[in-house]
C-alpha cells in the first residue's frame, strides 16, 4: 500500500485524555479515532491488525473443531427474563424499544440466545459434543470506559459456547479450550499466564480460568507461585493455612474494654496503643441480599467480598454505611467490635486463631484487650474471608506467593446447566432419557487483546508490532522521493516484495526523512527499508523496529532477510 492515500492520521502530541500508554499510542499511530466515550473506530491500519488477530483466533478456534456463526447483536428481552438475567443487570445491559414497543437488549453475551438456537436445531445427542462461537461487537454500557480498548462500551468478543450430553464430555471440551487459548495467545506473541479464577455473575457451576496479560496497566491482581504452577486471581486466590504457633496463655485474662478516644482506624490503634495490626481484630458490617453481616478479619488482612458472597450464596455483597450499621449494631461505624453483635458474625480463620486481641467495644470511644475468640464471641461461622497477602505461602509448594498486575484478555467457564435448564435445552441421550444440556462458554476480548498486545510491545517511540499481529511486515521508506533513482529502485524493491507476497508499506509522501522516521516508529511496522543516497549502488538500509542500528545490504540480501522468518513456510 502507498502511504500518500492511506488514513493513517499520525500524531506527534499526546492527547490529554489518554492515560494508558496503548491508549496514546493507537491514537498517535492513526490506528483509533473516539466517536464517543467507550466507542471507537478502527481506522485501517487499526483494522489490520484486528483481523490478523481475528485470523489467529479462527484458524485455531476451527482446529479444535468449534463451528464459527454469527449472532444477532438485539436480543428479544424475553430470553433475558427466561433466563431471569433481566433483572440482574442494572444500566450496563443496553435496552431498547423496537417500532412496535417490543423490549430488546444489545448483546452484552449471548449465553440466552444460543442456548435457545442449540435447542430448536439439536435433537440427537449424536450431534454433541458441539462447540460454536463467533466474532462479534459486544455492548456494555460500562459505568467508568477507560483506557482506550480496554474497558470500552462497544467492543470486539470471540465468544464460544459449547454443548455436551454430560460432564466428562464437557471436561474434555474446556481441555481442548484452554490449549486452544494457550496457542491464540502465544501466536499474539503476549505473555500470559492462565489462573483459576471465580465465575462470577455468570454463575454456573464448574471450574473457571481467566488468561491474563500481564501489564502494570491491569487491573486484576494475578497471585502466582515462582515455584510450582499455582496461580489464581486474587478474587480465588489461597495461602496455606498458617497453623498458629503458641497456644494463649492469656487466655484466663478476661477482657478489659478500656477508652480509646477518637481512636478508629487500625493505624491508629497501631500508633497509639504500640500493637500490631496481627493483633487486631477488626470487624466490618456489610449489606447481603438486603440483611446486615459482620464479619472479623485479623487488622492486616482484607475482605475478600466473593469469598464471602460464595459462602453466604448471597446475590449482592456492599459495605453497610454509617446509619445502617448505627442500627444494625447499636453502636458507632470505627467502633464496632465481634463482641455482643445482634447480627451474624463471620470469623476469618486468621481472625479465629489471635490470642489476646485488640477490637472495637461497639461503643463510641472505646476498644476492648484481651479479646479470646471463642471465649469473648462466638466463631461459629469461621472461614476464609480474606485476600492473600504477597508473601504468604503457596498452597501448593509454601514457596512465597508473588503478586503481578494482570489484563484479562480470556475467561473460560464451565456453566453445566444453568442456561439449558432455564431455557429448557435438552435431548434425548444414548438410553432415550431426556437429558438437559451441559454447557461450557469461552470468550477473548478481541479489541482488549489488540490494546493488551500494545502495551507490551511499544517503547517511546512507539508500538513494536510482533511480526504475527503487525499490520504489514515491511515499511519502505524512500527518503526523497524528488530523487529518481530512489524512487526507481524503491518502485523495483516494492513490486518484488508485494509479488513474493510480503505486505509492503511505502512512505511515498513528499515529507522530511524525519517526519517519515518518526512515523515509522510510531506505527511500529517490524522491518524498516530505507532507500537513501547508496541507492544508485542498489543498497538500502535494513533496520529491525527492535535494534537501534541499520545494516546495509543489497537488495537481494534484504528480500533475503525479510523471507527468512518465513522460510519454514
Ligand atoms: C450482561 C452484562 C454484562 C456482562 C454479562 C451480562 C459479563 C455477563 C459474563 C460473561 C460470561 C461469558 C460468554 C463469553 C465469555 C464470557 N458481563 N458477563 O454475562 F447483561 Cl450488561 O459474559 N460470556
């Protein structure tokens, strides 16, 4: 392609309203333009590279024998209500009216839609295990879009769902999946690192992995052992269980409550009582499904709020606010204490096993020492609330568990049959029984991924496409294109490459060589062919978008350079 009539719309300054660097860098580079909050549009280049994504991800999708189709993006509501997700999602699920009234959402997923599809076109338990997907725009009307690609309103989902007469057929499909997974991020050329993750909204009942780019820019935490292969989401992740060692001898000390004016937060316990915050014992009151929990957690911890939810099997999980609590508990919020509570308390493990701990005396200005769990509030609901924290040991080796920021750029579930049931999706199976539909879902995010692929390959300058993904693998870069014999041998060198099949680039603009080398960084095209003053000896100028230096070469050796990582094929 010719540079001189392509929208590639390059800029030199940074647009203030970008803060990530892929962001920046795939408006800079004229890969992006905004049309509105969360909504993009793909300029060609841009376009380029989502469909060399899009290729990845098909050719492998088709190799493990998943089918691809194409859903609709308006859903009857009725199949949300089916469902009964209608009422779960608030504003983010997008609805609409059609001309006679009827009520639509735009597709933020399409677990209802083909469950029904599966359902009226499948009769025989002959046709599974199947497995269909689709690259489609999704939408989700995000409270805060942000970060270019990553967190948009409207955005590119291969999205895969697939059907089985029962769980180990299922187990072998999500196998399959996850391997399938493996190989589309590594073609992207991303460094990844699949985790157990929690189901989450979309329930089911199985197992779930997230894949995760790993970016400082993520916004998931990654837990991961350097040892051993246990990785999990913060959300799921666990430590080994630390057995306390010394027994509480204090524990024929009875507690004392004792006035801790104007004293509430942990630190401040820390600082003016000289304790540590292991030796706390802070409780928090939170709203599930409308009724008001306690829960003790030891003062150095953090609730894990989908470990309690899965624990509670409560629906919704928020922090109770200042007036709730005063009536729930009867005493102040940064006072409140496990002693005595007229609600259901929860004990995180950690929690249970404090000596003689330190806890609010659920009245103003006061704290209570000396606190024996057990003895002093009941632990009769005790379990693992809580984050790990970076250090504890893994479960698995007791190797120190790291921490790393992550982008999720795929989730894989097992649903079993929590759409076919509701929708009533079933077949007869080998002995005639009917037999509701087990059901596994698997999506990337395609637009996410283009954006998580930039955030590791760019530098200063700008992106550094991998070859794989990059949206042609030769710049062509004549410098004055006043000069004949360039131009000449640039024409020469370009219809060479394009005959032997190389996607070619050519700056042919009449703009300054710094102007078109400074593009050519931004756009981060692989491999760079300058054709300057050695010309008229038929040697140019081979540079590679990752080294500093050119070599000068022929032509022939830079055909030769350029097919080599191609020679396999
Ligand atoms: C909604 C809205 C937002 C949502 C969902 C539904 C996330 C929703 C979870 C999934 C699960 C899997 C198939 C591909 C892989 C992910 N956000 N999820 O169900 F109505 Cl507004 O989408 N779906």
């Amino acid at each position: 392609m010719r540079q001189r009539s392509m929208l590639i719309p390059t800029l030199r300054e940074i647009p203030a309203e970008a803060e990530a660097a892929s962001h920046k860098l795939m408006i800079r580079g004229g890969f992006i333009r905004p049309l509105a909050a969360g909504i993009y549009t793909y300029l060609p280049i841009g376009w380029r590279v989502l469909r060399k994504i899009e290729h990845i991800i098909r050719e492998e999708m088709d190799r493990a024998g998943a089918q691809e189709l194409l859903m609709p993006a308006m859903q009857p509501a009725e199949l949300w209500k089916q469902s009964e997700r209608y009422g779960v999602y608030g504003p983010e699920l997008i609805r609409l009216h059609d001309r006679n009234q009827r009520e639509f959402a735009l597709g933020p997923t399409h677990e209802e839609v083909v469950t029904a599809l599966i359902r009226d076109t499948v009769s025989s338990y002959r046709s599974l295990p199947m497995t269909v997907y689709q690259i489609q725009t999704k939408f989700r009307d995000e409270r805060r879009p942000r970060f270019g690609l990553l967190r948009g309103r409207e955005f590119m989902m291969k999205d895969a769902y697939s059907f089985a007469i029962d769980w180990e057929s299922l187990d072998s499909t999500y196998q399959s999946m996850y391997e399938t997974y493996h190989r589309i991020f590594t073609r992207c050329g991303l460094h990844f690192r699949a985790v157990e993750a929690d189901a989450g909204s979309i329930g089911g009942e199985g197992e779930t992995h997230e894949f995760m780019a790993l970016s400082d820019i993520g916004e998931d935490t990654v837990v991961a052992c350097p040892s051993c292969g246990y990785a999990a989401n913060l959300e799921k992740a666990v430590a080994l269980q630390q057995k306390q060692e010394s027994a509480s001898p204090s524990s024929n000390v009875l507690c004392e409550k004792f006035a801790t004016p104007g004293i509430k937060t942990i630190e401040q316990l820390v600082h003016a009582l000289g304790i540590k915050a292991e030796a706390i014992i802070k409780t928090l009151v939170y709203i599930a499904d409308g009724q008001p929990i306690a829960i003790a957690i030891r003062g150095d911890h953090e609730v894990n709020e989908l470990k309690m939810m899965h624990w509670l099997r409560a629906e919704s999980l928020e922090l109770a606010d200042e007036q709730t609590i005063q009536q729930a508990v009867g005493g102040p919020a940064g006072f409140i204490g496990p002693i005595g509570l007229p609600i259901k308390l929860l004990v995180d493990h950690s929690a249970a096993q404090i000596t003689a701990g330190t806890a609010g005396a659920n009245t103003t200005d006061y704290h209570v020492r000396n606190v024996v769990p057990g003895r002093d509030f009941s632990i009769e609901h005790v379990g693992d609330f809580r984050n790990v924290k970076e250090g504890e040991s893994c479960p698995q080796c007791s190797d120190r568990l790291k921490f790393y920021r992550g982008i999720e750029v795929g989730h894989v579930f097992k649903l079993g049959t929590k759409y076919s049931d509701k929708l009533k999706a079933e077949t007869a199976d080998a002995a005639g029984q009917q037999t509701k539909l087990i059901m596994g879902c698997y999506g990337i995010g395609v637009s996410r991924l283009l954006s998580a692929i930039v955030e590791q390959y760019h530098d200063e300058q700008g992106i550094r496409w991998p070859a794989s993904v990059a949206p042609f693998q030769v710049h062509l870069i004549p410098v004055s294109i006043q000069d004949e014999t360039q131009i000449h041998l640039a024409e020469t060198l370009y219809q060479k490459l394009i005959n032997l099949g190389i996607e070619v680039l050519m700056d042919d603009r009449e703009e300054r060589p710094g102007v078109k080398f400074k593009d050519a960084d931004l756009i981060g095209i692989p491999i760079r062919l300058v054709i300057g003053k050695k010309s008229n000896e038929g040697i140019v100028e081979y540079k590679s978008r990752t080294s500093s230096e050119s070599v000068e070469m022929t032509v022939a050796e830079a055909i030769e350079h350029i097919l080599k990582p191609f020679a396999h094929e």
